[in-house]
C-alpha cells in the first residue's frame, strides 16, 4: 500500500467529516482578490490609478479639509475632527478610546497585522 498513487483509493467508502453533517449547506470560501499589476514595463507593483504605480506616474492625495484655510486631512463629511467630523468611539461599555478596526480600539481586540 505504500507507493499507492491515488490517496484517495485507500479510503474507499469513508466520507469527510464535514460532508457527514448532511442537511447543511456547505459554507463558500471566498475567492483571493487578485491585485492588477503596473503596465509598465518590468514594474511588478500594485495599480494605484490609470494602469500605473505610484513610481510611474499615478497620483495619489488625501483629501483635504473642505473649510476654507483649513490645512488638516478630512475624517468624515469632507471635513476635519475640528470643524466637525464625528470620532468613532470604541463600542465597549465606558471606554473612551477611538476605533481602529471593527468598532473597537487595541485594548478591546482591534490588532493591525
């Protein structure tokens, strides 16, 4: 049985675990995104904008503040935290912390990878 080409021959008859729970659907995997690559030549990096890379070409900027003078970087409606852009709040009872992922910050399980 040892140099046996097909593993699957040496179970004959025996089913997968999962496919014994019979009545229930089986859960669908989700497809790996594939990311477009950079249309120039030799360039491997990720498309950002237009076919392009940051390196060759495309463009890429935070949006800006909509007041008028204001310089810092918009969160939310098109404006700053200071002219009025709501700062998510963490979703566990009396912790004031902001939200990085999920509705929750670091201390309550929000980890960046």
């Amino acid at each position: 049985m040892r140099g046996h080409s097909n593993p699957s021959a040496l179970k004959e008859g025996r089913k997968r675990d999962s496919s014994l729970e019979g009545d229930q659907p089986r859960k669908k995997v989700a497809k790996k995104r594939r990311r477009r690559e950079c249309s120039s030549d030799g360039c491997t990096n990720q498309v950002v904008r237009s076919g392009v890379c940051i390196r060759h070409g495309a463009t890429w900027t935070k949006k800006k503040c909509s007041r008028e003078g204001c310089t810092n970087f918009a969160m939310n409606g098109g404006v700053c935290i200071f002219h009025g852009a709501k700062k998510r709040i963490c979703k566990m009872e009396g912790c004031m912390n902001g939200v990085i992922k999920g509705g929750v910050c670091y201390r309550h399980g929000a980890y960046r990878l």
